[in-house]
C-alpha cells in the first residue's frame, strides 16, 4: 500500500499556510500536483483492481482503506492546495472558477457520509460483479451479451432473459443499496444547504453552465427531430425479422446485414484498432501502441470482472488503463475505439501542470470519445476487405446511435425522479417503466417479458456510482454528429480542432471547448434540422450504395 504518511504530513504543514508569494506559486503548484497526481493514480489503480478482480481479498481491502483513509486525507489535500492558491492570485478564470465551486461543496460532518457513499457504490459493484449466468456459474454475465447479436431468436431471448434474471436475484440488495445511497445523498445536501441532491450533484459535475430545465428541453428538441430517423431504422428491423413488431432483444440485430458475424480475435482487435487509428492520426497509432506495450489494456470477460468499459486517467504515469469487455464482434472495435478517444484526451490534458487544468469534464471527455468513433468510419476499410461489409457496418453505426439516444433521456429523467420527494412516491420499476413508455416508439413489445420491463435501472452503474452522469452521453453524441458532419467536408482542420479543443483539459468551460471544436453545447432548432437533414442524406446514399452492390 502507499505511504500515507506523506500526505498526512503535507495536509499538517499545509493547515498553517494562508497564502504565498507570487514569485513561489509556481514552485508549489508542481509539487502538489505531483504529489497529488501519486496518489490519484493509486485511488484509480485500486478501483481498477476491484473491477477485475471482485472476488480478491487483497484488492477488496486495499479498496477499503483507499475509501476510508486515503481519498478523505487526498481530498483534503486538494483544498488545502486549493484554498492557498486561491488566496494567493487575483485573477479569475475557468480553473479558478471551478476550484471556488469545489471548495463550497466542502462540510467538515460530510466525510463520514462520503466514506459511506463509496462503501455502499463498492457494495453495489461487488454484487453485481459476482453475478453470472444462471444455467452455467462458470460464465460471468457479459460473456451472454455476444448472443444477443445472433441471427437466432431463441438465443437472443434467451440471452436477453438470463441476464435480466441474473439482476433480478439480487434486486432485493441492489434496491436497498440505492435506497441508501438517494438517503445519504440528501442528507449531504442538507447539511450544505443545498435545495435538493440534484442541485448538489450539478455542482459536484461542474456544472456551472446549464441545469435541469436546459436537461429537459434538450431531451423533447432532440427526441422530436431524431424519433423519425429511429423509426425508419425500427421499420427495416421488423421488415427484416418478418416480425410485426420488434422484441427488447433484437436492438442489436441489424436490418442490413450479418456482419456482427465477423469474428473478432483479442489480436484481430488490437491489430486493427492500431492500423485506424495510425491511418487516421499517427499520434493516436502511437498512443495506443504505448498502451499495448505497458499493458493497459484489459479487454476479455472472465468471471468476477465487472461488465462494461471504462478508461481510466493514470496521471503520475502520464499514460491511461483501458478496461472492457470484448465478445469477439465487430462492436469490439467502436468500443475500444471509443475507449481511445478518453486515453487521448487524458494524453493531451496530462500535458498541463496543475492537477485542477488536468480536470476532464464528462460532457467533454464523451465527446471526445464519441467524435472518435465517427472519425474512425472511413477508415474501417482496415477491418472489412469488402465494400458491402463496409457499408453495412457504417449504416449499423447510425442507427445504433440514433437508437441509443432515448435510453440517455429515460435515464436521465429516472435520476430527476429519484431525488425529487414529489415524483420519487412510486416503486423505481414503475418509475422507469414510465419514462420507456414515454421515450420508446410503438415498435417495441414486451409483451413477452413484461414482468422484466422497467428492471433495465438495475444494470445502470451511474445511478450508483456517478448520480446524474448520463445526459453528457446524449449532448456529446450530438455534438460528435456534428463533428463528423464537418470532418466528411474538412478532416484535416475538424481533427485539429478536436485535438486543440481536447487539450484544453479543465482550463476552458463546456461552452467554450465544445466552440473551440466548432461546435455548441445546446444546438438550436435550426442546427438540429442542418444535422438530421445531413444524417438522413448520409444514410440514404449508402443505403443506395448498398442496393447497387447488391
């Protein structure tokens, strides 16, 4: 384990100091972001250790002592830093905007209650890391999700059922773990005077630049402009299965083709993924290539991993972990590729000194993860050896993110529900089992597993671990759409304008950054027509495309 004894030091010497002279501002400002920056680093590795190994013991109470005494003595080590350096310059600008921010959401009777919160997220990633498939407890639950891609319905359904049966046996724990947490969460807002958790948890994201309202309305602009393109999509899909309508579990059955058929080695994958991104950029090739080569890459389910993906900032080793879990499709790669949008970013902002610069807002880190996944469609060439296949995959992509952006809104407007006293008066099934119904076109039917409709919050890890972290995923997607829209008539100056945009880091807004890149945050009704108009051309040329090969 890490030398607390350090930073328990620094926190004592730092107590005594008010401010300092502009001349050493410099000087102390690298020094404890380097400090600093250690330590992040061994939080991060822990957490990264639980994921892929839940069931190890060592990993589990080194997990425990990183939430019960090292993250307490490194919070406060970033608001000792924090509130010097404060009190040592008169200019204001984003970074200081954002430390201010961070420095109010500090209550000395709250530490208790945040070291609570992080045991009861632990508690909820051990439950579900330790699930697997019901008929055969050698399989973890991610090793099923390859099967919702087959072309055979009764492996699809049965997939999809296994899953969703494997959380419902621990829904019990899974429902009393979020109960608490919405319960600790308030009463942390209560002692900072907050008016709700949701107030407090925009202030905790950094969101300083919008709130509920502008959430809201984005999500009705949004689902207004892109339900038609969903519905064509949804149309094919039907016409495809020969089915009137379509079941929960063939949203990842594509109306052009088999191509999730192709499969995909542990070696295909990264050997592909290293000749796109060299093609596209030979700074990303480089990238990933250094990643390969220290090992940051976890890329397989086993069982007591926990499923999905992440990438995680290693600032002490200038590099990034990528964590996920392959099925051996095609999808692999949009994943991995996904992931390396966040490990670029994280190279560029590591390239400031302070570790507040360094700060990663989410609304800008999915963009730059989204964005790199539209870049990376021309040059998936690399990966199919046919024009047909190539288009196919392209087509898949859109509709697969036109059909993604209703569950970012269902999720988001759950979270709403379950820290508003006045809405949260139903069970969370019911909650969510609501807005489906509210978001979801008349296509789909549950009829056949109705009993499992609304139960899809209990697979949601952002209700637990980061509350109100998921509409970033829709305002990036968007803006990424937008990007590739300008990257299909301009790629050399779209991919600088990302990469400066990106190496930002915490210094610029969300606003700002997403401008820098050529973008807005909130598109107006106007920007919202130009992109749908060019999304439906698009689709429609390789959809001729396709016609004419065939």
């Amino acid at each position: 384990m890490i030398d607390y004894k350090e930073i328990k030091e620094t926190n004592q010497v730092l107590a005594t100091f008010h401010k300092i002279d502009s001349n050493q501002l410099d000087g102390f400002i690298s020094k404890h972001s380097i400090l600093i920056g250690r330590y992040d680093e061994y939080v991060t590795k822990s957490y990264i250790d639980v994921q892929r190994h839940s069931d190890c013991e060592e990993a589990n109470q080194r997990q425990h002592h990183v939430q019960t005494v090292i993250k307490p003595a490194l919070n406060e080590l970033k608001r000792h830093v924090s509130r010097i350096i404060l009190q040592s310059i008169k200019d204001e600008d984003h970074v200081t905007r954002l430390m201010r921010n961070r420095m109010n959401l500090y209550h000395e009777e709250n530490v208790d209650l945040l070291i609570e919160e992080d045991q009861l997220i632990q508690k909820y990633l051990q439950i579900i890391g330790q699930l697997t498939d019901p008929t055969d407890h050698s399989k973890s639950i991610a090793e099923l999700h390859g099967d919702l891609y087959d072309a055979d319905e009764s492996i699809r359904k049965q997939a999809f059922t296994l899953i969703y049966r494997a959380y419902v046996s621990t829904e019990g724990d899974i429902t009393e773990c979020l109960r608490s947490l919405i319960q600790n969460r308030e009463h942390q807002a209560q002692r900072l005077n907050a008016k709700s958790y949701r107030e407090l948890a925009f202030m905790k994201l950094g969101r300083l630049d919008y709130d509920a309202e502008d959430c809201i309305r984005f999500a009705n602009q949004v689902s207004k402009h892109f339900e038609p393109l969903r519905r064509s999509f949804q149309q094919l899909q039907t016409k495809e299965l020969k089915k009137s309508k379509l079941s929960p579990w063939d949203s990842f059955i594509s109306p052009f083709s088999n191509h999730h058929d192709l499969s995909v080695s542990l070696h295909d994958l990264i050997g592909g993924t290293e000749r796109i991104l060299n093609e596209l950029d030979p700074y990303f090739g480089k990238l990933f290539f250094d990643m390969c080569a220290k090992g940051h890459l976890d890329l397989t389910p086993r069982p007591n991993k926990a499923e999905g993906g992440f990438c995680e900032s290693l600032p002490d080793s200038k590099s990034s972990f990528i964590f996920m879990n392959r099925f051996g499709g095609f999808d692999d790669y949009v994943v991995l590729l996904h992931e390396m949008g966040h490990a670029i970013h994280h190279d560029l902002s590591q390239q400031h000194l302070f570790f507040e610069a360094q700060t990663i807002s989410f609304e800008v880190g999915e963009f730059a993860a989204m964005s790199l996944e539209l870049f990376s469609m021309d040059h998936w060439t690399n990966i199919f050896s046919d024009e047909r296949a190539f288009i196919q995959a392209k087509l898949e992509q859109f509709r697969l993110i036109i059909e993604f952006l209703p569950s970012v809104f269902i999720v988001d407007q759950f979270q709403h529900n379950l820290y508003d006293s006045e809405k949260n008066v139903d069970t969370f099934d019911e909650i969510f089992k609501r807005l489906v119904d509210q978001y979801e076109t008349d296509l789909i039917d549950w009829s056949d597993v109705s009993d499992l409709k609304g139960k899809e919050w209990l697979r949601v890890i952002h209700l637990f671990e980061t509350p109100f972290y998921y509409i970033e995923y829709a305002l990036a997607q968007i803006a990424a759409l937008r990007m590739y829209m300008q990257y299909r008539q301009h790629p050399v100056d779209t991919l600088n304008q990302y990469k400066n945009a990106l190496a930002l880091g915490g210094t610029a807004s969300i606003p700002d950054t997403y401008r820098v890149a050529g973008v807005s945050l909130f598109p107006s009704e106007e920007e919202l027509v130009e992109l749908t108009d060019f999304l439906n051309a698009e689709i429609q040329h390789l959809v001729m495309q396709l016609g004419r090969i065939e």
